[in-house]
C-alpha cells in the first residue's frame, strides 16, 4: 500500500513538472557596436585611426570582424552589403598588437573588445568614395541533431570614406522630386483638405562623384507671402550617384489652414553653395466639410421639393 | 553748617526720588512707533551671476573658436557661459551680437558665426546679461497713514544703469524696469509705482529705489507683494571682486515702510534681507551613438505568426530535430533593435542555401513556392494547407517593430483567404532554385528614425518533408545583419 502510494505521488509530481513547462527563452546573440556610423575625408597618402568598441551582451560567442564594401539598398539610407571587391579594403587595418583583418576573437558574456581601426590611404589612391561596413559576425557554434538551420547574428558600423587631394571634393545637387500628399485626384496644383496633415516627401540625387551632407529646409508661405513655417532637413550623406529622401526633424502642423500655399525647399550640399531649390504651390481647403454642408443642402432642398 | 547739611540731604534725596521714578520709566518703557517688517523676502527669478569678460590675445575676423582673458576682468574663465546663448563681442559702441556653439574648454569656446572684424580686438568686451525679476514679499508691522513702501536694491558704484553687467550691484538696464506694485492691505488706493535709477532724484547713490505710495491706512499684518521685473529687468550683477567660482556673491536688499508725505516721508519700519546670485552648475555628458542587434531563442508552445510553435529553437539554431511528415513544423526566433543613430537602422536576412543534407548543396528541400506556387523571395504567397509537398520558407510577426516587408497575417495579393503569408528565404547560392539565385539580402526590420524604443519581431520559420523525402540530417545557414544608417 506505501509503495502504490509513494508511486501514485511520483507520478502526480513528474505530471505536474511535465505539465506546467516553461517556454524556454534565456539564449541570446545579443552585439553592440560604437561607433555605428565613421565619416572620414582623407588626402592620399594620409591615415586616420577610430577605435571602435564592440559588445557581447549574449552569451558567450567567437567574433569575426571584415570590412565589407555596401551600396544603398534604397532611398532611405539603408545598406546592402556587396560581395563585389572594392580596392579600399586594402586601406584598412588593425591596431591592436594580436589582431589582423579579418580578425577573429573569442568574446565572453558581457565582454567588450575595442578595435583600433587604422585607414592608412596610398599616396597613388586615386579620388574617390568609398562606402564599407566594418562588420562583426557571431560565429553559429550551436550543433544541430538531425534537420535544423543554424542562424547567424551580425552587426555592422558604416565606414564613410572619401579621398581628396583638396579636402574640399566638388559637391553637387539636384532635386529628383518636391511632393505633396494627400492631394485630391493628383490635381495640380495640389488640393488638400484643412484637416488633413501635409506631408512633404523631397528626393534629392547627388550628381557629383562624392557624397554630400544635405543642409537645407522647406520654408512655408501662406497667401499673403508671409513665412509661417521652417522645416529642417536632417543633416543625411547622399551617396554619389544615388538619391535619398529627406527628413524633416519637424512637421507641420497649422491650424486649419484655409488658402493658396507655397512651399520652398532648398538644400546645400555642405561646404559647398551649390544651393538647388524647388517651389511647389498648393491649396487647402475644408472641401471635405463644404461637401457633407452641400450634401445636407442637397437633401433638405430636395425633401422640401417633394414635400411641395 | 546745619542747614547746608539738611539742604544736602534734601537734594539728595529729592534725586534719589528722581531717579527711582526714571527706574520705573527704564522697567516699564513707553512703546515706540518703529518695527521691523517681517516675513520678508527677495525672491529672483534667476540668481545667474551675469558674464563680463574680454577677449583674449590672437583673435582675427572669422574665427569661431573665443579665447578668454583670464585676468583683470570679473569673469575670467568660461564658466557660466552655456551652449546656446547670446553673447554680446566687440567693443561698447560696435560690439556684436554672437550665439555659443559650444564650451571648448576652461578659457575657450566656440561661437555658430565668425568672428566680425572690429568685434576681434585683444580686450574687446564679452558679456552675456542674466537678467532676474525680483519679487519682495513682507508683512507689514504698523498702521501708517498715506505712507509708502520703497525697496533699496544695491547697485554698482559706477555705469549701474547703461545695460551692462557690474562686478558691485545690480545694473538698472537701459530700460526702466517694469514694476508691479502692492495690492490691497486694507488702504484706500495705491498710486502708480515708481522707479529710480542710483542718484536719481529722491534716491542716494549705492542703490536702485523702487516705491508705491498709497492713501489711506494700511492694516497691521498686511502680507504684500512688490514685483521688480517683467518686460524689462534688472541685470544680474557680474562675478564680486576675488569671487571664487561655486561661491555666491549676496548683495543686501533693504525693504522699508515709510511715514506720510507731509512728514517727507520719514522711515518708519525698515528690514534688510540678503540675496545671492552665483554661477549655474554646467552639466555635460555624452551618449555615444550605438547599435544594438539582438537575436532570441523562442519555445515550444509559444505562439507566433498565429501557430503554436512546435520546436524550440535557440539563439543560433532552428533545430528541428526529427520531422513530422506531411505536415507543418513551426518555429520562430524573435530578433530586437535598437540605436540612438539619428538615422535609424536596417535588418536584413539571408541563406546560404536551401536545406540540403549536411549542408552538400545537393539533396535539397526545396524553399517553398506557397500553396499555389506564386511566392519567391521577394513575393509573398498563402502557405496555410499545402504540407504534402517539402518546403522551407519563413514570415514575419511583428511585436512592436516599424516597417517590414510584409507579415505572416498579410491577406492581399497571393496571400488572400490564408493565415500564413509566407516567402522563400533569399540565397546567395548561385541557381540553385529559380529564382533563388544569388539574391539579395532582404530587409525584414528597420526605421529611418531613432526608435523610441527597442523594436522586436518574430521570423516564423515552417518546414514541411513529404512522406518521399530523401531521408538525412538537412542543414542551411541563415544570416541576420543590423546596420545603423548611412
């Protein structure tokens, strides 16, 4: 009778531990990098270095570090990291006394690692940009039995790179579109309702050979002329022979806004002043409400009609 | 001789009384008339020494970089100065207005425009005016009739009123200081308030007079308010004479309620307060631009993209073990992002293949073309009830990111009518499957701004083997890489 009783206990026991399962959740790859972006001018001939420091706050990992060649993967200012060879990773090296490019080390959990990353550019480097991602890659150590993919975690800092004998590369602009949403049927000039939210979309292309920081703003006038608004651009690179779409660190918001607008964006590349610009004009009105007003009107003349 | 003696003793006795009787005057002594003011103060509305420096040696039109002379002026270093204030350049008749860009160091900072010329001569002035309004609360002590209460404020000895700071006392301003006098206390009306610079008429040198005459009798405990300051203030004085940084510099207020006109006003209750102005506390420190790219193993039981998950996965594997076949087997890893790069950052994913038996590029699973055979790596299709037929292929649930390609609950295009939106996963092996060559990394997460916090999402992963699948271990790799914004 204790023997079926101690049995009937240890079952009920390994049934609830069984039962009551926690979803596991605890392993991570988990990396940090700083710097995420390195910008660098340099003449031929000259070297720069940057530290960088790199973080493991998963568990324990094995790290590879490359600097990778990347094209903008859109308008937006994201990267698509290429496998097509670019001659300036020969620019590229560490400092640290037991590292080497590529350089593999192993970093425990919570550990940081500080590269020294040295860009040492020929005398004969001829001018040009170039765009590269130092790139940290977690090695996949974990074993599968039987069918399974192994995952990778990596991350990377882009490495903005421009020679210049001058220091001072030509820099150009040109505005590829100035837009304006939501606009009524895509009527030109633009109609927006007085309760809608203007958004403004502005592509600008880098003509030049070299990349560019955009400085510039939208500046708002109403019917009267008078400047009611400023919209900042934020300071993005605009790589050579690509186009990027600005952001403003600002929206515009007016208070039912009723008339004939215009909208002036201007940007500089910076030091530079090739200033391009473009005016867009449009008009608001509450076209929505004078619409269901009308409707209203419409029916209550045409009930009174019927009536009589 | 008698006589003499007994007109002695009388005068002695008769002062004897005399003084006993100023005794009792000294014991129980007639109250006097004067009283001081009491719950008195001087409150500023910004106790900031003002900045009264010049220029250093070296200094020539265009420069943005200011050094400071370190001797012979009341501000000597570039403490008390912060990024973004006007500061006033150049001499007292030419000088410019220029903006701090930022604080290079204990003598230098930098200014957003170049220095004008005329505006870059050794010894030119610097100065940066904190103006403070004064509000000077008291209680009244006596009942005065068709008196007046005046407000002594120190100035400087010499230039106390021409706008610029001084080391000894407040400056008047150009301006005469906006003024809000008492209210109330039981008088009958106020009269307007008035303002006098040092020396000026009816106030002595040494201090600013500030007075609000009323008719009537005030109450005895009138709480009242004097405002000094509004639209135009006085100016904050300059760092004293052998003033140590992180000292204040205190300076006497005197608050008085004064008799009536017909008696020129005589000071009848008189209180003083003290009052300190001294530098701010310059608070600086970095936060260094980061990425942070985190990938998480997800359990069994857990639900994502709408299917209870039937493996485990960790970290760095989708370990599927041994298959069910003909059906689907689910599993997820949840993949977070973070950075404080203005802007943003990008996740994308990649294979180096299909799933292939120990990784031989040769016996494969083929990724999956969805229930009908419309979705690739870049187009997305239904994968709800087609388990018959091997495939790989993933989607994405989105938790709290902000853009990405598409999600497991997408029902538009080739995934209407279904519950798992799926495509293949992008390869860099070369023709392996049409269209699986040599793709592009896809970008699955990402934001153009910085995140307000970090962004998760699950990728879904879902194999099927049909029941002729060459048996064997079938491995791939796939790669996630988070990078900030150009």
């Amino acid at each position: 009778m204790i023997n079926r009783c101690k049995l009937l206990t240890t079952i009920v026991c390994i049934s609830l531990y069984l039962s009551f399962y926690t979803p596991v959740q605890a392993q991570t790859v988990s990396l940090s990098i700083w710097p995420p972006i390195l910008d660098v001018i340099i003449k031929p001939g000259k070297a720069v270095t940057q530290v960088f420091r790199f973080t493991n706050n998963g568990d324990n990992t094995t790290i590879t570090a490359s600097i990778v060649p990347f094209e903008p993967a859109d308008n937006f200012g994201h990267v698509k990291l290429s496998s097509t060879p670019s001659p300036a990773t020969a620019y590229f090296s560490l400092q640290n006394a037991d590292l080497n490019l590529p350089a593999t080390f192993a970093l425990k959990a919570g550990e940081s690692q500080e590269l020294v990353l040295k860009i040492r550019v020929p005398d004969t480097a001829p001018e040009a940009d170039h765009c590269l991602t130092f790139l940290f890659d977690s090695s996949n150590l974990g074993l599968i039995a039987g069918t399974g993919t192994k995952t990778q975690g990596s991350i990377g800092a882009n490495v903005l790179l421009t020679v210049s004998k001058t220091g001072q590369p030509v820099r150009l602009a040109k505005i590829d579109s100035f837009t304006l949403s939501p606009c009524l049927f895509n009527l030109s000039p633009c109609l927006l309702d007085s309760f809608d939210q203007p958004q403004f979309k502005f592509l600008v292309k880098n003509t030049g050979r070299n990349r560019f920081k955009a400085v510039g703003q939208i500046d708002i006038r109403n019917t009267f002329n008078k400047k009611i608004a400023t919209l900042g651009f934020r300071q993005d690179n605009v790589l050579a022979n690509s186009s990027r779409y600005l952001t403003s660190d600002t929206t515009w918001n007016p208070v039912f806004p009723v008339g004939r607008y215009q909208a002036t964006a201007a940007i500089t590349p910076e030091d530079s002043t090739n200033t391009v610009s473009q005016t867009l004009t449009f008009l608001i009105l509450p076209y929505k409400a004078l619409l269901i007003l009308g409707l209203f009107w419409f029916f209550f003349y045409l009930i009174k009609k019927l009536k009589n | 001789m008698f006589r003499l003696k007994k007109l002695v003793a009388k005068i002695a006795l008769a002062s004897i009384l005399a003084f006993s009787g100023q005794t009792l005057f000294l014991i129980h002594p007639q109250e006097l008339d004067s009283a001081n003011l009491t719950a008195v103060a001087d409150t500023l509305s910004t106790s900031r020494l003002s900045y009264y420096g010049s220029l250093g040696v070296g200094h020539t039109a265009g420069v943005t970089l200011i050094k400071i002379s370190t001797s012979g002026m009341p501000s000597t270093s570039t403490a008390n100065l912060f990024t973004g204030e006007s500061v006033l350049i150049g001499d007292t008749t030419t000088a410019s207005t220029y903006t701090v860009d930022d604080i290079y160091d204990t003598d230098e900072f930098t200014i957003t425009a170049g220095l004008g010329a005329g505006d870059n001569d050794s010894g030119d002035l610097v100065i940066a005016t904190r103006s403070a309004t004064h509000t000077v609360t008291f209680t009244t002590a006596s009942a005065i009739a068709n008196g007046a209460i005046r407000i002594l404020i120190p100035s400087g000895t010499n230039g106390n009123n021409d706008g610029i700071p001084n080391h000894d006392g407040f400056d008047f301003g150009f301006t005469t200081p906006s003024l809000t006098g008492p209210s109330g206390g039981g008088v009958t009306s106020w009269e307007t308030a008035t303002a006098t610079a040092s020396a000026g008429t009816w106030c002595t040198a040494g201090n600013h007079c500030f007075e609000a005459r009323y008719n009537g009798t005030n109450n005895v405990n009138a709480a009242l308010t004097f405002t000094i300051g509004g639209a135009n203030k006085l100016i904050n004085p300059a760092p004293g004479a052998g003033h140590t940084a992180g000292t204040a510099d205190t300076y006497t207020v005197t608050i008085q309620q004064l008799g009536p006109m017909t008696s020129q006003y005589p000071v009848i209750d008189s209180t003083t307060v003290k009052i300190a102005v001294i530098e701010s506390v310059r608070v600086t420190a970095t936060v260094d631009p980061t990425i942070t790219f985190t990938v998480a193993s997800v359990g069994v039981g857990v639900t994502a993209c709408l299917q209870t998950l039937d493996i485990t996965s960790t970290a760095t594997t989708i370990p599927y073990g041994t298959l069910d076949l003909a059906s689907f087997n689910d599993a997820a890893q949840q993949l977070s992002a973070v950075t404080n790069a203005a802007g943003g950052y990008a996740v994308t994913i990649i294979s180096d293949d299909q799933l292939s038996v120990g990784g031989d590029h040769a016996v494969e699973i083929e990724n999956t073309d969805c229930d009908n055979e419309n979705c690739t790596d870049t187009v997305s299709g239904r994968w709800s009830s087609e388990n018959d037929i091997s495939g790989f292929g993933f989607s994405l649930h989105n938790i709290d990111a902000n853009t990405a390609p598409f999600w497991y609950s997408t029902t538009t295009g080739n995934c209407s009518g279904g519950s798992f939106c799926a495509r293949m996963i992008p390869s860099t092996a070369t023709a392996s499957e049409t269209p699986d060559d040599s793709d592009t990394a896809l970008q699955i997460m990402s934001r153009s701004t910085i995140p307000s916090t970090t962004e998760d999402l699950y990728v879904c992963y879902r194999l099927v083997a049909d029941t002729t699948q060459t048996a064997g271990d079938y491995e791939n790799n796939v790669t996630y890489t988070a990078t900030a914004t150009f």
